[in-house]
C-alpha cells in the first residue's frame, strides 16, 4: 500500500513519511477521557483531531484498530501522592457510589462525542478493568530494576532508569535540568528522588477505589495505564500514540521508560500531540472563570458566550486550524466558523442541481489534488477546508449557468465534497438543536418578561401561574431585584 502522507512526530521533531509496522493494519492509540468531570473544549480538540487521523487512514484504505482508553481507577490531584482522589471527591459531594460517578460522566462524554460525530474507537479499555495487566507490567519494571517498593507502594526509579536510558526525549528534557526543577524531598516522602513517579500507591484508609496486590491494598499509578492497555491490544510496537500536548510531559515520557524498562523497547513509532485551546486569549481554567463545557457550548449557558453554538460548528472551528497550531475560542471565532459550516453546506447542496454538459470549462483534477496534499502534509485540514471553501465560487458558476462542467467531472466533484466534507473531516449538516437551544432560552427571557409586567401591574395571579407552569417544564426561576435568574433542571 502506498501513501504521500507524512506526520510530524513529537518525538523526532520532524515530519516523517508514515510507514505502518504491518501494513494494512495500522495500531492507533490516544489517551481519553478521565471521568469526574464534564468534557470540555480541550476534550473536543483531542477527540476530534485523532477522529480526523482514525478517518483519514482509513479513507486511505488502511484497517486500523483505534483504542482510546478511559481513566476510571480515581488518581489524586495533578498526579500527586498526596490529597483526595479525583472521584471519591464527586462521589462523597453527590452521595453516589464511586462507579456511579464513572458512568455517570462517561454516559455524558459518550453523548458529547456522538453530538461532535467523533466515530467510536475500536476499543475502549478502562484502566479498572485491566488491573492485572497493570500489576504484571510493575513486576517486570522492578524484576528489571527500574522500581522500588516503599511501605506497600512502588515507584518508578528515573535515576537508575537514566543512568542506562536517556529520559526525557519525548519532551526533550535534560534530566539535569528537570533534577534542578524538582522540588527537593522533605524527608516525609517515601521516593528517592523528586522525579521518580508511582507505579503503585497503598491506598489510605478511606480510600473506596483499591485493589488488592502483593504490595498492598491500592491503586495503579496514573501513567502505567496507557502502557499495559495499548500494548495487550496493539502489540508490543505499534503505529501511533496520540494525545493532547499536556500530556507530552510527565504522562507521555513516564509511559516510554515504563515500556522499556518493562517491555525493553519504547512501542511507539510516531507520537502525534495536538495543541490547546485558549478562550479569548486565555488559557482555559477552572479558576480563570473561563472554563466552558461542551453542553454549556451546545445550550448557550455560560457567561461568556453571546448565544449557543451547535456541535458542527464547534466541529467546524477545531478543523478550520491545523491541529498543531494554537486555537482561540471567542465569539466572533464561532460566528465565523457557523458562516463557513453554511456556506459549504449550501453549496454542497447545490451541487445536486448542477445539470451536466458536453465540455467541462472547470479543472476538478487540480481542485483534488489541491485537498489530498493539504491532507498527506500532517493533516492540514485548515488548508484542506480553504481548498474546499474555495471551490464553491465555481459550484455556484456552475448551478447559475456561467461555467460548464462534463458528466464525468460533475460525479468527480460530488464525490471529492462528498468524501472529504463528510467521511474525512466528519461534518454533517447541522442539526437544528443548537438553534433550537437558542430560540428556547430567548423565548424564556421573553415570559419573564412578560411575567415581570404582570408583577408591576400587581397582577400576581399571573405572574404566580407562569412561575408554576415554567417549574413543571423543569425551569426553576430565581426572582432577584431588577429581574430574574433561570435555569433548565
Ligand atoms: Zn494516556
């Protein structure tokens, strides 16, 4: 099988002719989800960026096995070996049991993927359910001598790793200077050294998630399992690991030393990372007040945001940017992005009432062309949607008469539309709920309104009836002075 496609590969920091292992088949894997929390931008730029990659070599008639895991054993705060596991958290706050709390939020992220098309993966392994795996990969790091058990926990020894192995490559880190960057150990810790990370952790007493092991009662370290799933279903070296660039350091570098410390060869050919998101200029966080979730984009409700924008728009703007290339979210960028859904839509549309001639004054060849390199260049689909985009001044020269097109050539240009719009970069005609969203909540505002006349009027009698048939809609109003809150439940 042969391909023109070249990928950048983080790890070599160059772009490189992609040669699968074991051609037809091609072993793709990408870090999902951990589910304590609702998905957000920065889940639907990672999502859709592998589901572009999955697509694409799949419409280059590769089979590809594409597993995407789910983080649901309950890791600390940022990694650390201190504090609160992540889901026992949210499950004490909601008084739900800890699995409730996973499949709660891995429901939601499912339904969240479907509303983006993202295509579901091959296979989705959650790191519960291959505790053993796990368990069997820290007895070959530590037979290897790479870990060390401390008071039932083991760590990964990046020291004794180094001293044989450079670490640090993926992420081009000098292991000097991430020593000097260290914190220094304060005498509690039970690691020898700042950079070394857990394989396994004794779980504390009120730790619900634990398993039992030979170390002790506890739960697997947050890297350990991407290495043990992505090889038990795609082999011991495999095509492509992807990820969002956050995760290039520690978690990308961590799995590579455990691989060869456990495995002894790194699995990965090509490490593919996407770039962030940022909002209005800002990097997206919790703490900034800026932090929007997917279904606050899909219903309009969040500070930030003018109005609701349908999923295919926001599918839209993540591929209206290469992938390696930084993305600011802001409304004049939505807007923008629901122009350019419309007008490719529309004269996709068009093109079924285009009537063929006996010449052809239009060069769809060229046009093709144009959009399979965009593709082979690391998947620009920025350039590819420009190419496409483009082409629609001549679709509508030809729907008016001004230009002609041969029989041929029109079949030629529906299926070019037809593969890249919809089964390459997975765009879809826009589905009425995000303009339904948004009529729904301009309508709400309209009744209160209308409730707040009859309240100045003293009409309460009303006033009380429309409060009392929006509550049984599911909308709860919150009277404030100069107007009211509400809410859809
Ligand atoms: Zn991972």
């Amino acid at each position: 099988m042969t391909n023109n496609l070249f990928v950048y590969n983080t790890l070599t920091r160059k772009k490189e002719r992609f040669e699968p292992i074991n051609p037809p088949f091609v072993g793709l894997y990408a870090c999902g989800p951990t589910v304590y929390g609702d998905a957000h931008l920065g889940h639907a730029r990672q999502a859709i960026t592998f589901d572009v990659l999955y697509r694409y070599l799949q419409h280059l008639d590769y089979r590809v096995r594409y597993v995407r895991n789910i983080t649901d054993v309950g890791h600390l705060e940022d990694d650390s070996d201190d504090g609160e596991d992540k889901i026992l958290k949210k499950a004490r706050l909601e008084s739900l049991e800890p699995m409730e709390v996973v499949q709660h939020y891995m429901n939601r992220y499912h339904q969240n993927m479907e509303s983006l098309n993202v295509l579901p993966p091959s296979i989705e392994p959650r790191a519960s359910g291959h505790i053993i795996e796990q368990q069997e990969l820290i007895m070959k790091i530590m037979k290897a001598g790479y870990a060390y058990e401390v008071n039932g926990s083991v760590y990964f020894d990046v020291i004794a790793y180094n001293n044989n192995h450079p670490y640090g490559q993926l992420s081009g880190r000098k292991i000097e200077d991430l020593l000097s960057n260290t914190r220094t150990l304060d005498g509690q810790s039970e690691k020898k050294n700042g950079l070394d990370f857990a394989l396994w952790k004794k779980a504390g007493p009120s730790h619900i998630m634990r398993w039992p092991s030979k170390w002790s009662d506890g739960y697997p370290g947050w890297h350990l399992e991407c290495s043990a799933m992505s090889t038990k279903y795609l082999g011991m070296q495999f095509d492509i690991h992807g990820g969002g660039m956050d995760l290039l350091f520690p978690h990308h570098e961590c799995e590579i030393a455990q691989n060869v410390a456990g495995y002894g060869q790194p699995s990965v050919r090509y490490w593919i990372h996407n770039n962030m998101i940022t909002i209005n200029g800002q990097k997206m966080g919790r703490s900034l007040g800026n932090f929007i979730t997917l279904d606050q984009l899909f219903e309009g409700n969040h500070k930030i945001l003018e109005r609701a924008y349908g999923p295919m728009v926001i599918r839209f703007f993540i591929l209206q940017a290469h992938y390696r290339s930084t993305l600011d979210f802001s409304n004049e960028a939505m807007q923008a992005s629901e122009k350019g859904l419309m007008r490719l839509m529309n004269s996709i549309a068009k093109l079924k009432s285009i009537q063929p001639s006996n010449s052809s004054s239009i060069d769809v060849d060229a046009l093709a062309k144009r959009c399979q390199k965009a593709m082979e260049d690391d998947m620009n689909t920025a350039k590819l949607l420009g190419h496409l985009l483009s082409g629609i001044t001549q679709i509508n020269n030809l729907a008016e008469g001004r230009e002609t097109i041969s029989e041929e050539g029109l079949e030629k240009l529906i299926t070019l539309y037809h593969s890249w719009v919809f089964d390459v970069l997975g765009l879809e005609l826009p589905s009425a709920s995000g303009k339904a969203n948004e009529i729904t909540g301009k309508l709400i505002e309209i009744i209160l309104q209308l409730r707040s006349d009859a309240k100045s009027s003293r009409n309460f009698e009303t006033a009380d009836r429309i409060r009392n048939e929006l509550t049984n809609l599911g909308i709860t109003v919150k009277d404030r002075k100069d107007g009211a809150d509400w809410e859809i439940n």
